[in-house]
C-alpha cells in the first residue's frame, strides 16, 4: 500500500516511524505559534497535511501517544480519529488536556500517532431473527468480571 500525503502548509512534517519496528507513524503539530491547553480542555491542532491511500479499504486510524496521555494526560477527545480514504482535507487532531497543569503543544511536536488499517465494507441485510447463541442477550458484564 502507498499513503500520499500533500503539504498543506509548506511547514508540514510527514508523518515517519520513529523506528523500524513502530506499528503507528508519529503525526507532529503545524502551528504557527504555540498552543496552550488548560486542564479540561480542547483544542483542535492542525496538522498542515492532508492525505490520497491507494486503495479504498483502508481506514487511517489516528491514536494517542502513549508518551503524552501517561506524562501528561494528553491524549485524543475522540479516543480513535479516523480519516476515510476519500477524504482530502486538511487533518486537524483534537487534542484534551486530562492533567492537571496547563500544557503546550508546540510545532514540530509529536501529538498523535497514525495506523493504516485494512477495513471490511459489509453488504447490509435486515434480518427479523438473528441465530441463537449461548450468550443470548446477556450484556455489559454477562460473561464475569
């Protein structure tokens, strides 16, 4: 698979592995100036990127650093972002701040981290009845602690 990216702004960064062996490809920050999250808060951070997959069953799944969300308590609002590989805008990452002292996102930085994943495109069917199973309805909790 082949993942065009486009500069959006001239100061963009492509996202890279920060290793060879990394599943996800670091997504940095393209800020003019820096940004400043208070406890609580969110904000959209830009990216400057925008993207072209080569295929069409593939999700781009955007997640959390695990550096920023355990040291800082920055993590995703939306836990998971997805960019669907039709979409050609502009990539912003909706950072929150669950810590407790303000924290600065600053350009260049690394904020998010980037997963191609492969998807299943379901061919949909109303059913009314479902096949019987052992769990039955049982839900949150059903199968033990």
């Amino acid at each position: 698979m082949k993942l065009k990216f486009k500069k959006i702004k001239e100061k963009a960064i492509i996202p890279t592995r920060a290793t060879i062996s990394s599943v996800g490809l670091d997504i940095c920050a393209c800020l003019d100036e820096p940004v400043i999250l208070m406890p609580g808060e969110i904000k959209m951070i830009s990216t400057g990127l925008s993207s072209e997959p080569d295929c069409c069953d593939v999700a781009l799944l955007i997640y959390p650093r695990s550096g920023l969300s355990s040291k800082y308590g920055v993590t995703l609002a939306n836990c998971v972002g997805v960019v669907d590989g039709d979409y050609r805008g502009e990539w912003f990452i909706p950072l929150i701040n669950h810590g407790k002292q303000p924290f600065t996102v600053e350009h260049g930085m690394r904020i998010a981290q980037l997963v191609p994943t492969r998807v299943i495109f379901p061919e949909i069917e109303i059913s009314e009845e479902l096949s019987e199973t052992s769990r039955g309805c049982g839900g949150f909790g059903s199968t033990g602690e």
